[in-house]
C-alpha cells in the first residue's frame, strides 16, 4: 500500500479536526506542521505525534517534499500558499473560504489548470452523513421524481454575546462578509449537490451583532434549474433548542412530488411519503470529530481519489459555482432584486 506523505500549513482551531481524521487513515502519514506562530505548531505537532514543525513554508516543503499539503489557514493567505505548493507540484486540499475574491477565485483556477497540480476544496458539509443519505434516498425516488422544495434552518447560537467569537475564531469578527461567505456557502454547495444548479437568487442579508463588521443573518430564496426552489434561513446570532447546534448546524425539510424528508437537529431523518405516516428512517451517523465525522470522510475522499488518479467532487472547476452563487447573493441583497449566477 502506497503511504501518501503529508504535511500541513495551519494550527488554528478547525485544525484540530483536520489532524485528528489525518490520524485514523493508514495510507497518509503527516510529517510536518507550519504556523506563523512557532510554538503553536511545535504544541500541535506534539499533540498529534507529528515529528517536525515549522514557521517557513517554504523551508518545510523543500525539507519534506510532501505528496500533499493539508492549508488550513485564513483565506487572505490561501493564494500565496498555493502558489508555493503548485510550483513545487504538490498535490493541495484547501480549507473554505477559498480565497478573499471571485477575481483571485478565477486567477487560482488558472493556476491550478495551467499546473496540473491535484487541487481538492475542503467543502465538508456535503460529506455530513444525513446529506449522503439524503442524497442517496433521492437519486432512489423517495420522494418521487420531480423535487420541489428544501428548506433549511440554521442557528448556531455561538455569535450573539458582545465577545463573540474571540474564544474560538477571532478573525470572524472582523471579516467584512461573514455569514454567506464563511457559513452560508457550506449550504449553496449543500443545496447544488441535492437540487443541481441554482439559476436565480433573492437575499436579505443583515447584522444582528453591532459588534462585528460582517452580516450574520441571512435569508436566500433559490430557484434551481429543474423548477425546484429553496430558502436558506440562517443566523449565527439567535439560538437552537439543541444539546449541540454544531451537530448538525440545523433543521431541515425537503420535499418533492412523492412525500417529503426531515432532518432534525439530532441526525435523525423522517421520510413522510405522500398521503401516508412519516417513519423514521434509520443510517449511520456518529458524535465523532467534526459534524458527524465529516472532517474524516472529506479527507478520505481525497486520499482515495488522489490515489486512485479520480476527479474530486469538490474540484476547483466545480467550486467556482459555488462561489459565483455567493457573489449573486450579496449584490441581490445589495440592489434588493433576483439575480441570476
């Protein structure tokens, strides 16, 4: 079995979820951690068993000669970083947000393709195990064969306090757009990998916290290219009568011309097939790592796709959709109108 060597550039809060899910795959052995703050990658390196860290990139990479780079940083460093694994061609899984602009969006795009470099967006939300399943319970006519509407409701609770966010993660205080950028783009990937294309949206996004500069509540009419339509009805600020809204971030209702699918804050699925009693639909989801260990399943369809020479779900190409849907929504809030992608 071929070990595919690693290493990562990041030791901030999400990267904990990142080393933990490299930890349980065989075929991957991370060699190296770097961060800015040398002490903190020195802690993290230790905690997670990985021999040697770093605060160059740059000497990393040239010491290690990686098969891979895990970036885990803010997006303000992502280009840059990029740039140094691809002229080094090393393969690359980039956390969200991707970079700070559609413009470097496209010119990273660029990049990458003029490369050949393995670039994979780690977009872990579609790996959450109740969206597998729901796909699957789709693609197999649960709820007929024309879909009409999803509907999904988030309340993370964590950013209403005068302090929020600097316990954790400091830097979305000041980030100009939060919600739909940070957040809200984990569901526009959600809603195109259950619906398909999204043609059209209308966005009211607002700041419920005057303590920060970004939006943190939103509300997104989608339309879709097969008919359907959706509504993403998010806020960070208000709370979820949940034991653990970071489970599943929120609720969910999807329906379609043969009966609906309910996700609750608990993982657990209801299928209500038309005109007859909804029941509990019973799968595999777990309180492990990160929303339903879906830190572990993104990076294991890296490591499986990079070994076996396939195309990622989350590729770069496929990606920027997501990112041009994104920048719809804050001009339709801006000018206060549908607008297309």
């Amino acid at each position: 079995m071929k070990r595919l060597k690693a290493v990562a550039v990041g030791a901030g809060y999400f990267s904990q979820f990142h080393f933990e899910a490299w930890s349980r795959m065989p075929e991957v052995e991370v060699v190296a951690i770097c961060d800015l703050d040398i002490m903190k990658a020195k802690q993290t390196a230790q905690y997670y068993g990985v021999p040697r860290f770093y605060d160059d990139i740059d000497e990393m990479l040239d010491r290690e000669k990686p098969d891979f780079m895990d970036i885990i940083t803010p997006p303000a460093f992502h280009m840059a970083i990029c740039q140094k694994a691809m002229a080094r061609n090393i393969a690359i899984i980039c956390q969200k947000p991707l970079v700070p602009s559609i413009e470097e969006a496209e010119e990273l795009r660029l990049a990458v393709k003029a490369s050949g470099v393995p670039f994979m967006v780690h977009e872990n939300f579609r790996f959450q195990p109740w969206f597998r399943e729901i796909k699957s319970l789709l693609d197999r006519g649960w709820v007929g064969d024309r879909l009409h509407s999803i509907y999904f409701r988030m309340r993370t609770g964590d950013g209403w306090p005068e302090d929020a966010y600097l316990s954790r993660q400091p830097y979305f205080r000041s980030m100009p757009r939060l919600l739909i950028y940070e957040t809200g783009i984990h569901y526009v990937d959600v809603f195109r990998y259950l619906f398909g294309e999204i043609t059209g949206v209308f966005a009211q996004l607002r700041k419920l916290n005057p303590a920060i500069a970004g939006e943190d509540c939103a509300m997104v009419l989608f339309q879709f290219a097969n008919g359907a339509s959706g509504v993403l009805d998010g806020n960070r600020f208000n709370e979820a009568d949940a034991e653990d809204p970071r489970y599943t971030f929120g609720e969910l209702l999807l329906e379609g011309n043969g009966g609906s699918i309910r996700l609750d804050m608990e993982g657990r699925l209801r299928i209500q097939p038309l005109g007859k009693e909804s029941f509990e639909h019973e799968y595999v989801h777990q309180k492990r790592n990160f929303a339903g260990d879906c830190v572990y399943a993104t990076q294991r369809h890296f490591v499986e796709s990079l070994l076996q020479g396939k195309s990622f779900e989350t590729n770069l190409e496929d990606y920027l959709h997501n990112l041009r849907v994104q920048e719809a929504i804050y001009s339709s809030s801006r000018q206060g109108k549908l607008l297309n992608p």
